[in-house]
C-alpha cells in the first residue's frame, strides 16, 4: 500500500548524445545500486513504496539530449536529500557522458495545504453568496411581515406611511420609504415619507391640523430638508439621526431613544443687519451666493477684505491658528456651534454668520451672531 508523497525531487540532465527514457531510468537505477546499502536502494524504496514512480521528460537536438527527473518521496527530509544528491551523482547515460543536476526539492504537503487553502476560500466566497442570499430572502419575509405590508399610500402624491397617519393628532415626518418602514419595525405606525426633494402638499395641509414631528438623518441632507420644511409647513419637534447615520439604520432601541429628545425647534434666531455696518451687511449679501451649499467658509478682516476661504471642517483649527490674529467676520455655511462662538470670541470676532444656529448656550453680547437668511 502506498503511503503519501512528502517531497518530490526536480532534477535537470544534460546527456553528449540520443538517448530515450528507458536508458535514462536504467542508468539512475543502474550507477545507483548498492551505494549505501539496501536501505538506501531504489529498487528497494520503490518497493516499498518509499518511492513513487520515477518521471523523465526529455527530448533531443542537436546530438544532445535535455530533460528533467521527477522523483516522489515518502521518506523523511534527510533520506529525500540522500536520494537527490546519488542521483545527481550519475555521469553516465549508456556510452554518452551525462550531467544531473537538482533543482529543488519541494515539499508536496505545503503546497497541498496552500491549495487547500485557497480552495477552502473560493468555496466560502460562493458559499457566502449563496448563504447571504438565502438570509437575505428570510430577511425580507421577516420585514415585510413586521413593517413593509402596513404601508399604505397616503394623498394624491401616493407617499409612503403607516396605518395610523389619519387617525393619530401627531404625525412623525421622515425622508422615504425606507425611514416608515423601519420606524413600523419599532412598532411606530404614524410616520410618513416626503420621498423626494420637494415638500409634498399633502405634508404641508398636514402640518396645519396635526402636530409634526421631523425626524430627520444625522447628515447634511437632513440639514437641507429641515431648512426646506420650516419654510413651507408648520414644524412642532425635530428629531435628528445620530450624527452620519439616517434614520433607516436605526435599532429600534435607537428610534426609542432619538423620540426621547424631541425637542420643540428653537425659535429664529435673527439679527437685524442694520446692526452690523452697511460695509459689512453688503458684503455678506456679495458672499452669501458663493457660500449656499458648499460648505465653506470665509474668514474677513476689519476692513471686510477676504483673508481666506476654507472647508468647514478647518474652521476651528483656522480660529486656533496665530495667522488668523486678523479677522474679525466668519462667514460660512454651516452650522455655528458653541465652539465655534468660543473660539470667536477668544479671537476677538466681531460678527460669525452661518447656515443655522445650533445649542448655543452662552455667548458674549460683544459677539453678533446671525443667519445667511437675514441678508
């Protein structure tokens, strides 16, 4: 019975003549017999399976021959290396000189655990596939039952909401489809989608008889619905999606927990330009367009000169840096928050006019603080 190959042995040979196979194998066999003993014999090892069937692959030009041995061993490391070195040892092929020479001796079982390997990572990838499918499929059953067939349409714009949307005095205002469906996993069936980027009119006769409550992503899209709605319909509470998550990955603990903090929106917050000089309020009026949507700011100084345009996100390392020691209007698009108010204040700032204004909670009056919508 055959044991399993451990090494196999790669031998090159150059022979002065036209040899074919046969005379090869007889010479390996041949010029090796009795070396070391019978332990150390080829017909031997081959007998006993130490050894598989010996390969020659050769052909002939020029009145020489070329070709390559491959001997399969099950033998340990050191008797492999005994093998390689006496067949490398024979120098003749019938009557023609000849030249072995060993390769390598590669170790069959790593690269059969390499192949394993890769195999068993091409079956997980098809398989996943066909797992994740498959758990897809109970998924959406799962869904549909809990959520997706409640939902009805609702007015002549067909939106999207749970069943509960004409019966309940208070309505909770999301972005789509995928928001009702969700906030109806948690057991929420008076929530209905705008579904698009205008505000529907069904939402807007809705907002006059029934409370509103916005619940919105945590993203800059929320922030742009939001200033849409409280420009056409009545907006009692607004909820906000953590930060950079939307309201359609939400846990049911974290819908719980968002409809917790409803806060009423914070009343508008207007300055009256002409407190500012007409130098100034005229140029927020100039900057106001290249500002909309970009979410960039600008940073002036006392004589409302442009110092620098930036990202959003840089600002309040720009209030931090010495090289804004200058300044003394923010202008930008986005949100003034109150760090944003302590660092203007810690820079001297006269005015900070943003998007909207967040939970500012304290504030030096020597500071003015305002909204692009006042220009």
């Amino acid at each position: 019975m055959s044991t399993p190959t451990k090494y196999l042995i790669r031998l090159k040979f150059e022979i002065e003549g036209v040899v074919e196979r046969a005379d090869v194998v007889g010479a390996i066999f041949g010029q090796t017999e009795g070396l070391f003993g019978p332990d150390f014999d080829l017909n031997e090892l081959q007998k006993t399976w130490k050894i598989g069937r010996i390969e020659i692959n050769l052909e002939s030009k020029n009145d020489r021959t070329f070709g390559e041995v491959l001997i399969p061993t099950s033998t340990d490391f050191e008797t492999t290396s005994l093998i390689a070195a006496t067949v490398e040892s024979v120098d003749r092929v019938g009557p023609c000189n000849a030249r072995f020479r060993l390769v390598s001796m590669e170790d069959v079982r790593v690269e059969k655990v390499k192949q394993i390997k890769d195999r068993a990572k091409e079956i997980a990838r098809e398989w996943s596939k066909k797992v994740m499918t498959e758990s897809d499929k109970i998924l959406k059953d799962i869904s549909e039952s809990m959520g997706k067939s409640k939902i009805v349409s609702f007015g002549k714009e067909k939106l999207p909401a749970g069943p509960a949307v004409e019966k309940s005095d208070t309505i909770i205002l999301v972005e789509g489809r995928a928001d009702v469906l969700n906030l109806l996993r948690a057991g929420i069936e008076n929530a209905i989608g705008i579904e698009g980027t205008g505000i529907p009119q069904s939402i807007i006769e809705l907002s006059k008889n029934k409370k509103i409550i916005a619940f919105l992503d945590g993203d800059r899209g929320g922030d742009l619905i939001l200033k849409e709605l409280s420009q056409v319909a009545k907006i009692d509470s607004v909820v906000r999606a953590p930060t950079g998550k939307e309201v359609e990955e939400l846990t049911p603990l974290e819908i719980e927990e968002c409809l917790k903090a409803i806060t009423p929106p914070p009343p508008p917050k207007k300055v009256v330009p002409l407190a500012l000089k007409p130098e100034i309020v005229e140029k927020i009026k100039q900057l106001k367009p290249s500002l909309v949507n970009t979410l960039e700011g600008v940073l002036l100084d006392e004589e409302f000169k442009e110092i620098l345009r930036v990202p959003v996100s840089e600002l309040a390392k720009q209030l931090e840096s010495e090289e804004s020691k200058n300044i003394k209007y923010l202008v930008f698009d986005g949100i003034v928050s109150q760090r944003i108010v302590d660092l203007s204040e810690k820079r001297g700032l006269i005015a900070v006019i943003g998007h909207r204004i967040g939970e500012v909670s304290k504030k030096n009056p020597s500071l003015m603080i305002s909204v692009l919508d006042d220009f």
